[in-house]
C-alpha cells in the first residue's frame, strides 16, 4: 500500500464521493430511509460540499493533520482518512480526531480499517495527541464494531429527535 498527502482540488470529485458515502452510512435512520442517490444529489446541491472541502483544506495548514489517500500497488484507491487536531486550552490535553475513514466496499471487512485505525493512533501519538477520537452513526454497525474492537469507548452520546 501506498499512502499519499490529499490534494483538495485534485482529489475533488473522489473526496465529496467518500464524504458523502460516510455522511449516509452514519446519517439517522430518518435520512436513510430514502435511497443514497437521493441523499447524495440534496447534499451535492447544499453548501455542504464546500464547508467540508474548506475545513479539509484549512486543516492542512497544521503540521499535526493527517489526511491521505490509499492505493494498492496497481494504484487504485483503497481508502481515505482524514484526521485533526484539536489544543484544548486550559487543560494541557490534545485531542486527535478521526473525522472521516472510508474504505472500498471490496476492501471492507480485511482488516485495512482496523490497520488504518492504528496507523492514525500511531500518528496521533507521535504528534502529542493524548486522547484519539472518533464518530459514527448510532446504528452503523460495521463502525461500532471496529470502534469497539481497536479499543474505542463511548464518551458522549448524542440524541436526535424529529419535530413535526
């Protein structure tokens, strides 16, 4: 495998796919009740592309972030991370956050996130984080899975309620 730095504009169209694949799979089960191509067309339409291609590019500006892509020896695309760091003042703490892991369908379930997982701790460690963090959707259940089994513990847990 072979990891190279993100290069926003270059990797435009490849990077508000995997977002916005992440963003479904970890959406409510509200959101997902419509089909993805639906989901994926209303976000492609929003702002939202730009505010995540902007927070990704203003990243870049710290030393301590890690965004990569992935290929395989024939160099295709085998996953995406995206991980920031965050200064909590006050408290002498750095918080590493994972903010986006993507791995091809096909590569799924091989071992390649539990890897990239420990690639980014390894990486946070190094930079001085003390704590590594991570989201995802409450009923995504491969995530859970491999949050919870590369060591991971919930630390806050957040509810969503639909208003009429």
């Amino acid at each position: 495998m072979t990891y190279r730095r993100i290069e926003v504009k270059g990797d435009r169209g490849f990077l508000l796919d995997a977002h916005c694949e992440i963003n479904y799979a970890c959406a409510s089960g509200a959101d997902r009740r419509r089909p993805y191509r639906a989901f994926q067309d209303e976000w492609l339409r929003s702002g939202q592309p730009e505010v995540f291609l902007s927070a990704l590019a203003r990243s870049l500006d710290d030393s301590r972030t890690l965004a990569e892509i992935v290929q395989d020896p024939r160099g295709r695309t085998v996953a995406y991370l995206w991980m920031t760091f965050a200064d909590v003042q006050g408290y002498d703490l750095v918080v590493a956050e994972i903010n986006d892991l993507w791995v091809a369908p096909d590569e799924r379930q091989r071992g390649l996130g539990r890897h990239l997982i420990e690639y980014m701790a390894a990486h946070a460690q190094r930079k001085g984080a003390h704590r590594l963090r991570s989201g995802t959707g409450a009923d995504h259940g491969p995530s859970l899975r491999l949050h919870e089994s590369t060591g991971f513990v919930p630390y806050r847990v957040e509810f969503e309620r639909l208003l009429p």
